[in-house]
C-alpha cells in the first residue's frame, strides 16, 4: 500500500523524495534534494521566516544562531523518547536543527532507514504535506564542518550529505542519522559533521534498530517521529 501511495504522490508532484537504500551497512544514504519545485502562491508566501536558499541559508543562520541559544531537544516516538545535545561549536548544524524543530518540520516525520547495528536515519515520511512543509522551508544545503573534534561515537547524530554529487560533501539539512554501532563508525568522520550526541535515551535507539525492516532498509511499520521538542 506505501508503495503505491509513493508512486501515486511522485505522479502527481513531478519530484522525489526516495530515502530508501540497498546500500550496505557500512554507507549512509544521501537525502534527495527536490529538482523540480512548484511555484508558490502568494498566500504560502506569508511567513513570519523567509524562504531559505543556498544564497541566504548562511547568513540567515548566522543570525538565528546568536538569538537562539537553544541546544538541547527531545525527539517523541512510540518507542519512547530520545534527548540529545546539540554542540556549540557545530553552529550552523545546530541552528539548523533548532530553526526546523521551531517550524515543526520533524513533527509526523519518521525513523525512515534502520540498518541493523549501524545506524537509524529520520527526519522524512512519504506523506504529502511534508513535500508542502519543505517547499515552504526552502531550499538549501550546509557547508560540511568536520574538524570540531567530533567524531561519529556510538550515540552521535550526524547528517547525510546531498544526493547531489559535490566534492564538498555539502548536508542536506532535513534528515539526521544516529550511531547505533557499538564502538562507533569512524570513517564516516571526515564525510559527515557530527553536531550533537544522544544523553537520554539510547535504549529507544536500540529497540527501533532492532525493527524488521525490507531490502532497502525501510521498517516495515512505520517509526514516526511524533513530534521534536525543544528541552532545558
């Protein structure tokens, strides 16, 4: 039925948002940028926050960073919750981070990738009105920022780099990943920048690495992310 649901919503949308993988488990999926993205019309447009793009994401950023300090979040599944500390020096990751769980983009999202004994991948859902909250979002990518000292530790939350290929390993910013691996996974240090760790919460983390889950790495019952908030 999901299957059909994506096929139908790729039809109609003229885009695609495919976060499955028959990667092995040694890789992390890219995230899929939108190529093709539909005017808006001027009732969207109206937003307290600006329409984010490759152009303006930084600078927008840079701003956002110095008036929200926030860096601690809570993500809300049925599997119970997940803290997580978001690091200082990961600026423009964190700023990130805390601007789309302020827009409420993660909200509905979900556990989307589980590769046993690697990692868990959310921050997407095949559902239409995430297409719109994107859209709405902008779009943009983030510079990597590896060499902070952070390294991808069982428990770190990294994220993914564009689908697009660049020698710069630029991040897309919806989706993030958790280390499941005991002993952590290393050689993703200088791919991906590690802008936060878990410090609650990483036996949630263990039960939906233990989900059954199809060819492409996908649960074969969906993992939502009920909701992402901000916490002290």
């Amino acid at each position: 039925m999901r299957v059909l649901f994506v096929l139908s919503f790729l039809l109609l949308m003229d885009c695609e948002d495919k976060q499955t993988s028959k990667q092995t488990d040694n890789t992390v999926t890219k995230d899929s940028v939108v190529q093709n993205v539909k005017k808006v019309s001027k009732a969207e447009s109206k937003s307290e926050f600006p329409k984010l793009t490759d152009n303006n994401a930084m600078e927008f950023f840079l701003e956002y960073e110095k008036e929200h300090g926030e860096n601690k979040v809570r993500i809300i599944t049925d599997y119970g919750n997940i803290d997580i500390l978001l690091y200082n020096k990961t600026k423009f990751h964190r700023a990130n981070f805390i601007y789309l769980t302020q827009r409420k983009y993660f909200d509905g999202t979900q556990f989307y990738r589980v590769v046993k004994n690697f990692v868990i991948q959310g921050g997407s859902s095949d559902a239409v009105d995430l297409y719109i909250k994107r859209r709405k979002i902008g779009k943009y990518l983030l510079p990597p920022d590896t060499k902070r000292g952070y390294t991808h530790k069982r428990g770190a939350i990294s994220m993914p780099s564009s689908e697009i290929e660049n020698a710069y390993k630029l991040a897309s910013p919806f989706q993030f990943f958790i280390i499941h691996r005991p002993g952590g996974a290393a050689y993703l240090d200088k791919d991906y920048t590690v802008f936060g760790e878990v410090i609650n919460g990483m036996d949630v983390v263990d039960k939906i690495n233990a989900v059954e889950t199809d060819k492409g790495d996908w649960p074969l019952e969906n993992v939502i992310i009920r909701k992402i908030e901000i916490i002290k």
